[in-house]
C-alpha cells in the first residue's frame, strides 16, 4: 500500500492540474446531483417497533384525523392587556387562512374553543337545572336515567378543566396547527408556508411566535460561530506552517471534500429518510478529518524538504508514509462510524453512513488532491526563511534521554485522577431530545414555550396521547360514561393535571385521550408519569398505550441508551484487535483502550455538567438545562474512538519505529513523543476548533455534539495521549513491546507508516529513475 501511494503522490504531483479538475468535476456532479435529487431533511426521530411507534401506527389505522404533527401558535398582546375584538377577528382570520395551505388538515382557534367549552359548560348547567325543575314529576329511575348523561358530561368537563386556549387575563392566546403529516414526513415546505404567513401576520400590538414543530428548519447549516472555528483553524495552520500559502492548502482540500461528501449525501435525501443534524455531523468530521490528514502529508513533505530532498520524491514519499498513515486512521474512523449501523437504530445508520462517506472522502483527497496542491506551489510551501535553511545540517535529529520515573508516576496519577474528577457529573446522566426551553431566548421557540409554560402551564408544551383499547365495543350511549370512567382513572395518577377526549374509532372500541402533565415534556416526573401510565392497571380489559413528543423521545432515549453498552463493546473490541495489528503489542493496545474509555467518560461528564446541570451556562448559551442530546453519547462514542485511534497511532507508531530501529524503549517512548507532538497538537487544536465552532450553532442538537467532540479531543489528545500514555510507556519499559512468539508468527506485517518504503528512499538520496505511474 505504501508503494502505490508512493506512486500515487508522485503523479498526483506531475499532474496536478489533471487531479484538481478531477475533483472540481467530483464536486460539480455531487452539487448537481443534490440539486436534482435531494429532499427535505427531518426535523424529528423515530425507531420503529418502540411502544410509541406502535400506537402511531394504530392511530393511522383507528383514528387518522389526530395523527399527524401540530404546532402552536401563541398570540401575545405586547402591554400585557387583554385582546381586543379586533385583534380576535384578526388572528381568527389569520388560523383560518393557514387552514388552506396545502399539507395543514386543520387548525385550532383558540377564541372558538373557548366559546364551545362555555356553550358546554351551560348546556350542561341549563340541563342540570331542567332536572332540578321536573325532578318532583320523575320517579327515582327516571331521574337516575336523565342525570347520568349530565353527570358524565360533567365530569369531563372538570377533568379538562385546566386546559385552556385564552389566559386567566385574557392577553395570551394559543392555537395549534394540525398538519396531515406526522412529524418525521411532514415536508419543510408545508413548514416554511406556515411559518411566513404567521411572520408576515403584522397584528397591530400582538406578538406571534409558534413552536419548534413549525419553526423547525435547517436553512444556513453554517453560522457565524462555525466560521470562526475555521478561522482559528487557518490562524493556528499559518503559525504551524509559517506561511499563509501553506495554511491555505489544507484548508482549500478539506472544504472541496465537504463539498463533495456532503451534497453526495444530501443528493440521497429523497429517498432516504434523514435528520436535520446527519449533514451537520458530515460536515463537522469532515472539515476536522480532512484538514487534519492534509496537514499530516504536507509537514512530513515540509520537514523533508528542509532536509534536502528532491521535490516530486519527497511528495511521494510523504504519500507513502504519512499518507498510509492517514489511510488507517482514517479507516478507524469509518470502521466506528459504519458500525452505527449494527445498533438497528434507522436515524443513527443514517448518520453514521453519512459520516463515513465524509471520511472516506476526506481521505482520499488527501492522498490525491494534497500532493497534487504540493506539487503546484512547489518549493512555496516553505516560507522564505525556509528555503534558506533547508538542508543545513543543524537541522539533524538531536539526541534524546528518558524521562524521570518520578515525573512518569506524578504525571500518570494527577492526569488519571483529573479526568475521573471530570467524569463524575456522567453517573447522572439523563437523556432526551431538546425541545423549545432548549432553543436561543430570542427565537420564536423558546418564546412559544416560555409563553405556554407561564400562561397554561409547562405539560401544555407537550401532552401525551393516551389510547384506549377495549376488549369490546361500547354502545353510542355508553360512549360518554365509558370516557369518563377512563378519564377519572387517568386523573388519579400523580403528576396529571387535565385529561380530555378527542377521539372515538368508528367501532367505538378505541379511544384517545388528550392527557396534560404537571412538568413540561423532558422532566423527570413527565419521563415517570408515562411509564406509570403504562402500567396502569385498568377495568374491563381496558389496554392502555401512549404516544406523543414526550413518549417518543422517552422511547428514543431508552432505545439508544440500551444500545450504547452493546456499541461500546464492539468499538473496544475492534480498538484492541487494531492496535495488536499495528503495533505487534499486547500491553499498548490495553494502554490505548484504557486511555480512550478516560477520555470518553471525561468528555460525558463535562457534557452532563454543562448542558444537563448548567454549569457554565453563560458560556455554552445554556439558559434552561435539560437532558442530554440521546444520540449525543452513541455519536460521541464513534468518533472519538476513531480520532483517539488517530492519535495514537501517530504518536505511538514513531516510539516503536524508534525502539525497532534500536533505540532503547523509555528513549523511544521520548523520541516517539518529540517527532509526533508538533503536528498532533496542531491537528487537535484545529480539531477543537471546528468542533467547537459548531458549540454555538443556531441548531440546538448541534450544539452538545459540538461540544462533546471537542472536549473529548481536548481530553484524549493533551492529556491520554501526551501525557498518561507516555508515562505509561515509560513505566512498563521494554515489556510494552512484549508479544507472544506465537501470536507474532500469526499477525500480519502491518506498516502502516511506511517504514519499508522509507527504508528503500532514504531522505537525502537521488531521486529514483521514473519507473511509476507518472512516468
């Protein structure tokens, strides 16, 4: 392999103008395609075959008309005064011209609703008083009979009370909007008409916001605090590289290998189902992976320039040795990333796909597109300075020493005991999807949200659909009593503040239930209430199922969290078996595992401390707390192995080429880190600043993700890989290199840095006669 990446860079270098076109064609044909085949990405989740799954499907069957997504509406008058008639006949006029976008099935007039529960309220006052009246012309029986519908009636009216459309004062209303498709299938299009009509209302003294069901939209995958995360980026290449030229070459490889990677996948969007956050991650590895591969091949062709050799042979070489290099790493990375899809999770396949392609990507343009940029600018990639001292023998390898063993165990125990201090905050940790408390203070989200919370209470924001299944049907007559009956059980549930019907199946042998909580739909006790309602024991065979926001998340977050013990297992499992192939080693594999489980549970716990407890909220823009992201983890999981894996190797693989080449262990573990340390802190400091670019997206989702990556980068990078490691290292002297002979005879030869290859064109040597591909 080494061999023919030689040969690679070394045409790619002659060639140059042939490969940049190549992929300027690539990237036309992946923009092209997206242009004609992508779809509209969703804004929500779903597993299949989880219990909120199967009474969405039961409810298509039984109960279409309620299935499909709705969104509120709030309408707020800006003094706090009550609404006026005129504003009511406007926003009344306003929900009843949204009723006819294509895609809304109905709408809900707050003023309507309320004037039926009143015309309600009286019916059933005016009907008890009639009774009242003729109760002296009525035997017992008589009575009985007429009351009961009253009665039942009555009873549901106390049970709905606390739901309400119009505020105690009059100045806050809440419409919804039904749409006819649910969540996951509802188009963006259908989205963004609503949306303009109600931002285009213009009610004079009302203002209009709508929750994250209409509001949700992923329009500018780019904002403001992802572009400073690429220009802290180019300033940290340009330090590193010393001329704005070099730092440029990265940067122009990576972002062509997004655009290529990304609207390749966004192409596939109307035929796959796929989240608003799957293009975001493809971007985020993309950006981080394909500067940092560049970057590997362009310094080891830097630093050999500087010793003397021939242009295109030193392009060539870097190919071959950082270049397979960057092949395995980079295969790390796609082995954790595809293996998303053995969770049988849809969403998360999806995006681990995705991410994959996007690596894969990101890999080969930089073993074809980076050396042909070299061999463009030539001898620029130095800077002047550079070129004046290249070759100078003061530029020779310096001897190394050991380091202290004290030093090795004071660094092993106060960077091990740091990182479980951090990892602590992860024993709490709590998951779910972020819902309008999560959205920026100024979006009409959150606004929505705080509104419905303040005014109806939190539950509002996200009632759960309870159903009803009979083992029989209920006659036309017996259809009230039996709501009341069930409703009253539901009532008596703790943490239930409001149940109401709102539907009956042509058999009248299923019901749905309207059921508000006390907490908003990511609490603690709304994650209880559900799992009780599940549970709950009911007369008559009565089989109770819930669905809604809230229950499907609570599904989602339980689904991926059974799964992340299972992944994880699979991931150490692959890291233990890689690292025995690489590096012919049993105790350095354990060590490399080791290290990537602190940084993981490191990087956990800094996300529940921030985004779960609200530590330092100011600074991430958490202004509520909540559960953390449930994807979060399982993501997190995949791509730090894969970069933890990238760290080692680079770091690792010169300490053993070191020790094969003579060098005595403890020194090699110090040559090793001397020779790997520049490039691997300028790769994670570039990785730390894409990713934490991403910290401050506009998407709440992107938001922990971007987070956790950096920090869990910042971790393994600094602390596992510069300084447990090493000690480590240091500490088990020649026995980390120790293998069984017979498990030596067994394992492959794996150079996965080229050393052969480096072997037969040692830096300094006349460049060989042109007998490659780009001859």
């Amino acid at each position: 392999m080494a061999t023919l990446l030689y040969r690679l860079g070394r045409f790619s270098a002659r060639r140059p103008w042939r490969v940049i076109t190549g992929w300027i064609v690539v990237l036309a044909l992946a923009g092209g395609a997206f242009l004609l085949g992508g779809g509209a990405l969703s804004s929500g989740f779903n597993i299949p075959g989880t219990p909120t799954a199967e009474i969405n499907d039961q409810l298509a069957v039984e109960l279409p008309d309620i299935g499909g997504a709705t969104g509120t509406v709030v309408f707020q008058t800006t003094d706090g005064s009550a609404l006026d008639s005129a504003q009511r006949a406007e926003i009344s006029s306003l929900l009843e011209g949204i009723a006819d976008v294509d895609g809304v099935a109905q709408i809900v007039d707050p003023f309507a609703t309320a004037v039926q529960r009143t015309e309600h309220e009286q019916q059933v006052a005016d009907g008890f008083a009639q009774l009242d009246a003729a109760s002296a012309y009525l035997t017992p029986e008589q009575l009985a009979a007429q009351s009961k519908p009253l009665l039942e009636a009555d009873r549901l009216l106390a049970y709905s009370s606390a739901i309400r459309t119009v505020s105690d004062d009059a100045s806050t209303a809440a419409g919804a909007v039904i749409f006819t498709a649910g969540q996951l299938d509802l188009p963006g299009e259908v989205k963004a008409a609503v949306a303009e009509r109600l931002d285009g209302a213009g009610i004079d003294g009302v203002d209009v916001s709508y929750s994250s069901e209409i509001a949700a939209s992923v329009d500018g995958l780019i904002g403001p605090g992802e572009i400073m995360g690429l220009l802290i980026a180019a300033i940290v290449l340009i330090v590193m590289l010393g001329s704005l030229l070099s730092a440029s070459l990265p940067l122009v490889s990576s972002l062509i290998g997004v655009g290529v990677g990304v609207a390749g996948s966004l192409a596939f969007a109307g035929v796959v189902d796929m989240s608003s956050v799957t293009p975001v991650l493809g971007i985020m590895l993309g950006l981080a992976v394909g500067i940092d591969y560049s970057l590997f091949i362009i310094n080891r062709h830097r630093r050999q320039l500087m010793l003397g050799m021939e242009l295109h042979e030193s392009i060539g070489l870097a190919n071959g040795t950082s270049g397979s290099a960057v092949l395995f790493a980079g295969s790390t990375v796609l082995i954790a990333l595809l293996a998303l899809n053995m969770t049988g999770i849809p969403f998360l396949a999806v995006m681990g796909t995705v991410g994959a392609v996007c690596v894969l990507i990101a890999v080969l343009i930089a073993v074809t597109l980076t050396p042909a940029l070299l061999g463009l600018v030539k001898s620029k990639v130095l800077s002047r300075r550079a070129r004046a001292k290249a070759g100078h023998p003061d530029l020779a390898e310096k001897p190394v020493r050991p380091m202290s063993t004290k030093r090795s165990v004071l660094t092993l125990a106060i960077a091990v005991i740091g990182l479980l201090v951090v990892a602590i905050p992860a024993l709490s940790m709590r998951l779910g999807l972020p819902d309008g408390s999560t959205a920026p203070e100024d979006s009409t989200q959150y606004q929505a949200y705080s509104i419905v919370a303040d005014e109806f209470g939190a539950g509002q924001n996200g009632s759960l659909l309870v159903v009803a299944t009979l083992d029989h049907p209920v006659s036309g007559d017996d259809v009230t009593g039996m709501q009341a009956d069930i409703a009253g059980q539901l009532m008596d549930v703790a943490d239930v503040v409001a149940v109401a019907p709102v539907g009956v199946s042509d058999d009248r042998d299923f019901l749905a239930f309207q059921v508000v909580s006390a907490d908003g739909p990511s609490s603690v006790s709304t994650e209880q209430l559900v799992h009780e309602l599940r549970g709950l024991s009911m007369e008559d065979g009565i089989q109770l199922g819930v669905a809604g926001q809230a229950s499907g998340n609570i599904d989602i977050s339980e689904k991926l969290a059974g799964a992340l013990p299972v992944y994880l297992a699979v991931v150490i499992g692959l890291s233990l078996l890689i690292m025995i192939l690489v590096f012919r080693s049993l105790l350095v594999p354990l060590i490399a595992t080791g290290g990537f489980l602190l940084s993981l549970a490191a990087a956990f716990g800094a996300v529940v401390a921030v985004y779960q407890w609200g530590w330092l909220g100011a600074v991430f823009g958490v202004h509520d707390p909540g559960p953390v992201l449930n994807f979060a983890p399982i993501i997190l999981v995949g791509v730090l192995f894969g970069l933890a894996m990238d760290y080692q190797l680079f770091l690792v693989s010169g300490m053993r080429e070191a020790y094969v080449h003579g060098l005595g262990a403890r020194s090699a573990v110090v040559a090793g880190l001397r020779n790997g340390r520049p490039v691997v802190t300028a790769a994670a400091i570039i990785m730390i600043s894409v990713f934490g670019g991403f910290v401050f997206s506009h998407l709440a989702m992107v938001r922990p993700l971007g987070f956790g990556m950096a920090i869990g980068v910042l971790f393994d990078a600094f602390v596992v890989r510069m300084l447990i490691v090493p000690a480590l290292m240091h500490l088990a002297g020649d026995a980390a290199w120790w293998l069984p002979r017979w498990l030596q005879r067994v394992l492959p030869d794996v150079d996965v840095e080229g050393a052969a290859l480096e072997r037969t064109h040692p830096v300094g040597a006349p460049a060989p006669a042109r007998h490659d591909v780009s001859a």
